[in-house]
C-alpha cells in the first residue's frame, strides 16, 4: 500500500484543460472598453470588494428569490390564484432558460474576459466555463420579467360576475395591490444591480449580462403563453384540497360566489309585501 500512496502522492490530478474559443463577441469594441472602465473604477472602490463579491456571488439571487416568494405569498394572502398560476409559468419559465443558456453558451463559446485580460481584477474564482451569457443575468431577467407579467396580466382579479350598482373592480376582486408593484420596482433594480456586480467582479463582459436579461426574458414570455392552459388547471385545482397551494383557506374558488343575487320582485328580509 505504501509504494501505491507515493506514486499516487507523486502524481496530482491535473487541473482542467484550458477551454477554447471566442476571447470576446462582438461588439468587440464595446465590450472590451466597458469591462476595462469598470475595471479601472473596481480598482479605486476597494472598500466595496468584499459586499460586491458576496453580492455578484450569492446575495443578489438570494434576494431576487427572496422578492419573487414574496409576491407569491402576496398572491396567496390575497386570494388570486391565477396571480400565483403566473407566477409559477414565470419560474418554469426561468429554469427553461438557464437550461436555453448552456446550449447558447457552448455554440457561441466566449471565453471569460480574464482571459482576453489577464491583468484585470477579478474578485471572485475563476471559473473554467464560457462567459456568454451569463447565468446570473437570467436569473435576474427571468424573475424580474415574471413579475412584471403578473403586474399587466389582470390576473388579480376574481372571475365573478358584476353585480347591480357596483363597479366594474370591485365586482371582480380589485387590481394589483400596491405592495406587488413596490415588489416589481425592488426585483429590478436588484437584478439590474446584479447585471453590473457581475461586469464589476471582473466576470463577464458587459454584452454577457445584456444577453441573458434578454434571454430569460424571452424565454419567460414565451412560456407565459401557455397562461390559458394555466388558468384552467388553476379552475380544476383550486375546489380541491390542493387547492391551497393556490390560496389560503376561506378564499372564495375562481368562479364562485358567495353571496346569492337578489330575485326581481323579492322583497327585503323583515318588511312584509304589500
């Protein structure tokens, strides 16, 4: 066993090939100016390396998470289920495009920008895989777009139908809740800012973050076309004990309602007919 342990003590693994590729996509021009300013401006702001890494690292999808769960809880408290459907369409939608990601970024094949620069500051590990697009960047397009759906979709309101003498919003259940569009406005500036961590850590090109906002965004609308079918699932699941991944409990189904209309001709409860 002894002879075995040396020769393997000997002979290290060896780190992985050096991948091959593209040093930079175009706009070449652009991309090299805006990484090496951001670069420049990296060096002179030391006191922010430490939450710009953990940031570009971890903390800024956490928080873009953090938010979209939150609008759902906000959709579940408030009892719009069709809200959540979307939601939900938005997250496939997202994972869809990550997946989308990893075949866009083996046939463009950008090799990352340290290594085009090889003297740049880099402030988180380098890591041996492509640099377009960047995956943080469709997280962060990919749920800030589900949100922003949720805001225009109408989803919020209740499929009821309008009732004499009351208006049209109030009869279906309302519009969005100010606390959803306070939500929208913080998932996208967390994931903007998180676009610009990663340019600023040294680990992607500016066009790499571009390219994944726009991919994830895409990818998301395309699978929020699928919202029909959602909001059919959502009529067939919602009557049923599962129904309360959907709502809390007490909500009112998508197409009930609980209160009886008035029949022409009744008279009110406690004053005879004359």
């Amino acid at each position: 066993m002894e002879p075995l342990t040396a020769a393997q003590s000997a002979n290290p693994p060896s780190p992985p090939a050096a991948l091959t590729g593209v040093r930079v996509l175009p706009p070449k021009g652009l991309n090299n100016s805006i990484y090496l300013d951001l670069n420049h401006f990296s060096r002179h702001t030391a006191w922010a390396h430490g939450f710009m890494h953990n940031y570009a690292l971890w903390l800024g999808p956490v928080l873009l998470a953090a938010v979209f769960v939150a609008t759902y809880a906000v959709a579940w408290w408030r009892r719009a289920p069709r809200a959540a459907a979307l939601l939900v369409l938005g997250g496939i939608g997202t994972i869809v495009a990550l997946g989308l990601n990893q075949l866009v970024g083996h046939a463009a094949k950008e090799l990352r920008p340290y290594v085009a620069h090889p003297n740049a500051l880099v402030l988180v590990a380098k890591a041996n895989d492509y640099s377009f697009p960047s995956d943080h960047s469709v997280i962060a397009g990919g749920l800030t777009v589900s949100i922003l759906l949720v805001l225009g979709s109408g989803a919020w309101r209740r499929r009821r139908p309008a009732r004499r003498g009351l208006p049209d919003a109030e009869a279906n259940g309302g519009g969005v809740p100010e606390v959803v569009k306070v939500l929208a406005a913080v998932n996208l500036v967390v994931g903007l800012f998180l676009c610009f961590a990663r340019v600023y850590v040294g680990a992607h090109y500016p066009g790499d973050v571009v390219a994944g906002y726009l991919l994830a965004a895409v990818a998301v609308l395309a699978v929020s076309l699928l919202r029909p079918f959602a909001y059919w699932a959502v009529d067939v699941v919602e009557p049923t004990a599962a129904g309360i991944l959907l709502r809390r409990r007490g909500a009112v189904p998508t197409g009930g309602d609980p209160t009886p209309e008035p029949q022409l001709g009744s008279a009110p409860v406690g004053d005879p007919q004359r």
